[in-house]
C-alpha cells in the first residue's frame, strides 16, 4: 500500500472501517481523526452522511499515527459520491 503508514502488525489497531469523514475537499486521501466519525456498518456511514455539511461517508484504514505524532486515517473509497 504505497503511500500508507503501515498498520501494527502487532496491536491490530489499523483495520478497514466505514466512517462519516468531514472533508470540505473531497480530493484528500488522508484525514486527521478529529475528521473521522467510524461506524457500524456501510449502511450506518450512508445514512449518516450529510453532503451539505461536507460530511461523507468513505471506507478508510485506521487509525495510524504519522510521522508528526498525529492519528490519521487513509480514505479507501468514498461511499456517497
């Protein structure tokens, strides 16, 4: 996965998840985790997803921490566009 920080192989804390994602630019691939609201399930992140407000639903792998000490999460596809 080019581009990505790479999950712990240890922890297991980076995984695929459905998430709400606040981004004013839909062209980002990564998002801080303040940006990012996980959800249940694919159905949950469509439904919660608000266009108006910029808030999207996308499949994204995280959380991971960046090399700014940051946690990020990388945007797998988006759901609702």
């Amino acid at each position: 996965m080019r581009g990505f920080v790479p999950p712990d192989p240890v922890e297991g804390v980076s995984k695929l998840q459905y998430a709400v994602i606040y981004a004013p630019r839909a062209k980002r691939h990564r998002f801080s985790a303040n940006c990012v609201q996980v959800c249940n399930s694919r159905e949950e992140a469509i439904e919660r997803s608000d266009s108006e407000n910029h808030m999207l639903a996308g499949k994204v792998l995280g959380p991971s921490k960046s090399s700014e000490g940051q946690y990020i999460f990388y945007l797998i596809e988006w759901l609702s566009i």
